[in-house]
C-alpha cells in the first residue's frame, strides 16, 4: 500500500480541483471512501466529483435513502451516506455489492461496508483545518489508484 499523501486545502474552489483532477482517473468498478466528522466536506467533495463525471442532478446528502444512484457521462455514479446504517447485515441488503462493478461508487461514513469492498479502493479522509474553509485531505490509495498519488 502506498504511503498516506497529505494535502492542504485552502478552499472549497481546492476540493473543486481535486475532483477534478481524480475524477478522469476513474473507471468503473472504483470505489472511493470518504473519511471525516460531520461537516468535513465529503458531500460537498461528492458533489463536486460528481459535477466532473457529468452528473447533471443535484446531488444531495443521502442519509435517509443510504444509497442514490446519477447518471454520469461515463458511467453511474453511486452515492452512499452510510452515517445511520445499522449494522453490516443492514450494508449487504442493499446490494451495493453486485453494483460496484457497473459504475463509480462513493461512500461517506464507510466504516461497516469496509470489509465488503474491493481492493482497489481510494481512501480520502478530510479533517478540519484552524479557519473556516481550510481542510487537509489523507490520501491513502489502494491498488492501482497508488500510481497516481506518489
Ligand atoms: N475546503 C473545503 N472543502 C469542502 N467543504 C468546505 C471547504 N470549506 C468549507 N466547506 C464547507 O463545509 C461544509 C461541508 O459540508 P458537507 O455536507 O460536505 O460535510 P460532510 O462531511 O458530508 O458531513 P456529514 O458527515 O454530515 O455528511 C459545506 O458547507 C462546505 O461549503
Ligand atoms: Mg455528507
């Protein structure tokens, strides 16, 4: 596994870029993990990826649906809050599973899916910097999403 990057976000327009710069990067099957309090900037990192895939729908938090699904230019995108999931057994009912391989999956608070993902996995953990907009992101990449964050 590759060694954890840090980087410095020092706006929302740097969270904007980072999406931008993973989102061409990505290809079916890819699972990214969002990592980070309430209020860390997964959604708000969701959304932006999301706009880069093409996704023309609103993406809005989805805790009380745990899964919602856009169409991407390219492929699905599917868009986990799992904050109020149960437990594992509750992850497995909703098949997310069997849908990893048709599309792109992103997943905030992925504690109780972690087991069932596959190897190739992009873990983004955002964390409060000292002001407001600030943020640092760790970026630990898994399979063949290490050979872009060196
Ligand atoms: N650099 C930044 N990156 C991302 N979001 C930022 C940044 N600076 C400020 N923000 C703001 O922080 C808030 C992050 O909220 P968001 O809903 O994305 O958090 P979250 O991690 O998804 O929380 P939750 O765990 O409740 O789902 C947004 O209001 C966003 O505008
Ligand atoms: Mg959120």
């Amino acid at each position: 596994m590759a060694k954890p990057k840090h980087l410095h976000l020092r706006s929302e327009q740097d969270t904007r870029d980072l999406a931008a710069f993973i989102a061409p990067l990505l290809q079916p099957g890819d699972v990214i993990c969002l990592w980070g309090d309430l209020g860390s900037g997964k959604t708000f990192f969701a959304r932006a990826l999301a706009s880069e895939l093409g996704v023309s729908e609103q993406v809005d938090s989805p805790s009380f649906v745990l899964l919602k699904e856009y169409q991407g230019r390219r492929f699905p995108l599917f868009h986990l809050d799992l904050y109020r999931l149960g437990s594992e057994a509750e992850f497995l009912d909703l098949g997310v599973t069997d849908l990893i391989d048709e599309g792109v999956t992103l997943i905030e608070w992925p504690e109780l899916a972690e087991k069932y993902l596959p190897k190739r996995i992009l873990n983004l953990s955002l964390r409060f910097s000292y002001r407001g907009a600030e943020r640092t992101v760790e970026i630990v990449a898994k399979g063949r999403f290490s050979a872009y964050f060196i």
